[in-house]
C-alpha cells in the first residue's frame, strides 16, 4: 500500500510544482488558467468518496459520507487516499474522472484566476473569473459523476474488504516518508508479555454471535494445548473490559477496540470461524508457558448434563434444502421465522439487517450467523435459534454460505449451541458435510446436545 500513496503525495507535488507557476504565468496573460484545477478540481475525490457510501461496507461505508463533505467543501483532498488504498483498482474512477472533466473544462473554456488552496468547492468558486461560473461547476460535475460510476462498478466487482485504519496508518507512514521523517509504526495497541496474559476478549458489534464463536474455538484451542489458567470470554466492542490484555477483534472495529481497551494488545482478524490468527496466539501462548512458570491451572468445571440445558433449537426452526437467495433474502427469512415463533419483534428484522450493513455476519467456514445489533436487543422476547441448510450455497459477499444459523439472545443461553457449531462446522469441509448428510432430527439432537 505504500507505494500506491507516495504516488499520490508525489502527483500532488508535480501539480504545485509544476502546474501553478505555468498557470499563474497564463492567468497573468489570459486572465485565467485551467491547470489551476487539474489538481485542485474536487469533483473525483467527491465522486469516489460517494461511490464508497453507496458499494463500501462496515466502517469504510459509514466513515465516506462524512469524509465526502470534508472533502468537497474543506478541499482536503488526502482524506480520500486510505479510501483509494484501500483498493487500488478504483485510482481509475478519479483519474478518468478528472479527465474528463477537464476535456470539459476546456470545451466550455474554464479555468482559474488563481490558484485554490485548498482545492474546496468555497475556493475553486472564489477563484473564478466573471462569467466562468458554468464552465467550472460544469467541470466538477460531470468529473464527480464520471468518478462515482467507475467507481462503484470497480468497487461492486473488484473491490475488497479492508481495513481502513490499516490504510491511513499507510498515507501517515507514506507522507512522513516523503517529508524525511521517520515513519510511525502500525498502531496494534499496547505492547503484551505472552507470559502474563490472563485474559482475552473477543469482541464483535453486538457480542452476541461471532465474537462468542470464536472465544469458544480458541477456548477449545487452549484446552487442547493444556493451557488451562487463561480466561476466554466474548462482549461488544463498546463494552471491552479493561483488565483483559488481548482483544481479538474484527479488523475494522480494531480502532474502536484499540479506544475501549488501551492496556490490551490487539490482534485483528478477517474471520471469526477458523482465523488462522488462533493457531498463532495459542502457539505463542504456550511457548511462553514452556519457558517460564506458570500459574496453576485451575480447576476444570464439570459441564452440566445435556437434560439441564433448555431446548433452543426447535424442529420445526430448523428448515433444509433451501433455494439459494440473496442475504438480504436469507436475513428476511431467518427473522420471519423468529417472529412467527415468539423469539422477537419485527423491529429485530431491521437490526439484523442492520448488523449486515455494518459488519457481515458471514463468518467464514461456510457459515452466517444473522443477528442484531446490539441496539435491537431490546426487541428480543426469548432466547431462541433458527437453523436453514443452503446446499446450492449463498454467495455473501466474499463467502460462500451454506448453513445459516439466526440468533436472539438475552442472556448466554445460546453459548451452548454455538459450541457445537464450532465443534461440527470448523472448516468448510466439515459445515459441507454436514449440510449435505443433514436430517432434522439429526441437528435437532446434534445442536441441542442431546447426543
């Protein structure tokens, strides 16, 4: 990513290098110039920031709009460089943009009297001589416009799911490359001893579905390496506790974490199911347990017997064979069900939804787990769960999906079934299996822990 930003700082340098002083020598003879807003026209960085409000996703998607705005009315045009960072392909849609926007410019023969600074819809009109005002709105316009369609077309078929705080740790580092200074390190909160973790925190939106997933796998993990005195426990980003030294967390709400929990180290990861992160942080944790002394282990609790546990899963929650649709449809579907069982109100069908649009629920091993926001707990009547079987397979942005399982928790009572996905749906292989061998019965006692 580095490379692609000291491209940008350095088109930055060319343009007030090169293209102000030529267009102050025309404007003194013409009375105007357009290469005053080859780089200044904020019409493709609007565009591009746009097209992330509309194709982006999680944090990237909500964070765009406002950068747009800071963008085209303050004209600081380097907020969108992490967005262009982000993925690279879509440097397209300004680039041709801005073409066309000057080829514009030149036919209705804009330009500017002086140079922009900074490059803000406010300057590039203040700029602009008498009878120029359409030539120059025409030109950031049509340049906004061209940039938004290429932009979200490359970023609806090309484009990935990044971390944005990754990205503007890469502009910071780049620009202070460009400047001569030493370039900061990549923020990964604090600095942890594996010898004195005592406690990790897997933390998700809502704390509800994938964060308690992946605290049961690695729980798992360390059980089966002997490492019995670390506590594994799962909350809502917003509700990390502050005695925990490791976070695991999604990697783009691990600037939300790094905020909530300072003291703890964090480890981002792309997917709560199978992360290979896990296998990372455990071998790291025994290695540090191997050279030196380690606390007792404590005492493992027994588990209770399966009569004790409530029934969560009900037979006629749990639907096969499903025709593959589109998430949305699949979220639809999950929640209506929820509804017609009592579990929530229909006012969870929109949180769910919205836990989509925020974060996707897809989460790796060819298994989503559809559930609210943690706003939308308060719709929850019941703690209750609906299982349906995609054999065709969903295609949920990046991931496949074949076994989608709903969730509405008020409590942990849901925890439970939840292991036994773990345990049954690790890799793809196994959740293909187990989808394409699946009868109710058998996932009803498999599910429910009654065998």
């Amino acid at each position: 990513l580095v490379e692609p930003a000291k491209v940008l700082f350095l088109n930055n340098a060319i343009n007030h290098g090169v293209f102000t002083p030529i267009g102050t020598e025309q404007a003194m003879e013409m009375g105007k110039s357009i290469l005053f807003m080859i780089e200044s026209n904020p019409g493709p960085g609007l565009g591009l920031l746009l097209a992330y409000c509309v194709a982006g996703k999680g944090e990237t998607r909500s964070s765009a709009g406002a950068a747009a705005i800071i963008q085209f009315v303050g004209g600081i045009h380097e907020i969108y460089f992490p967005y262009v960072l982000m993925n690279p392909i879509v440097i397209l849609g300004p680039m041709i943009g801005n073409i066309v926007g000057i080829f514009t410019l030149s036919a209705l023969g804009g330009g500017l009297a002086a140079a922009a600074s900074p490059g803000s819809i406010i300057a590039e009109m203040l700029m602009t001589p008498r009878g120029g005002y359409l030539a120059n709105i025409a030109g950031i316009g049509i340049a906004a416009v061209v940039s938004f369609l290429i932009s979200v077309f490359l970023l609806k078929f090309f484009g990935k799911d990044a971390s944005l705080e990754e990205a503007q740790a890469q502009v910071a580092a780049s620009k202070a490359a460009s400047k001569g200074q030493a370039v900061p390190a990549a923020s990964a909160g604090a600095s942890v001893s594996a010898k004195d973790v005592r406690k990790i925190v897997f933390a998700c939106d809502a704390g509800m579905g994938s964060s308690a997933m992946g605290a049961t796998m690695v729980r798992n993990k360390l059980k089966d390496a002997g490492i019995t005195d670390i506590e594994v426990i799962h909350f809502p980003v917003g509700e990390i506790p502050g005695d925990c030294q490791i976070v695991v967390t999604h990697h783009e709400l691990s600037g939300r974490a790094a905020q909530r929990a300072p003291q703890a180290r964090i480890i981002p990861i792309k997917n709560f199911m199978g992360a290979p992160e896990y296998n990372t942080l455990v071998q790291e944790l025994l290695d540090a347990r191997k050279g030196g002394s380690a606390p007792a282990p404590a005492a493992a609790e027994e588990a209770p017997a399966a009569a004790e546990h409530p029934i969560l899963l009900e037979k006629k929650n749990i639907v096969l064979n499903c025709k593959p649709v589109s998430p949305e449809e699949a979220i639809k579907a999950v929640g209506k069900r929820m509804v017609e069982s009592g579990y929530v109100e229909e006012s969870y069908i929109q949180g769910m939804l919205d836990r989509e649009a925020s974060f996707s629920v897809a989460i790796g091993s060819h298994v989503a787990i559809p559930h609210g926001t943690e706003e939308s707990r308060k719709a929850i009547k019941k703690t209750g769960l609906i299982v349906m079987t995609y054999p065709e397979g969903i295609q949920w942005g990046d991931e496949l999906v074949r076994l989608v399982v709903g969730i509405a928790s008020t409590g942990e009572d849901h925890l439970g079934i939840l292991g036994k996905i773990v345990e049954v749906a690790e890799t793809e292989e196994d959740t293909d299996k187990l989808v394409d061998d699946a009868t109710v019965d058998q996932l009803y006692k498999l599910l429910n822990g009654l065998e």
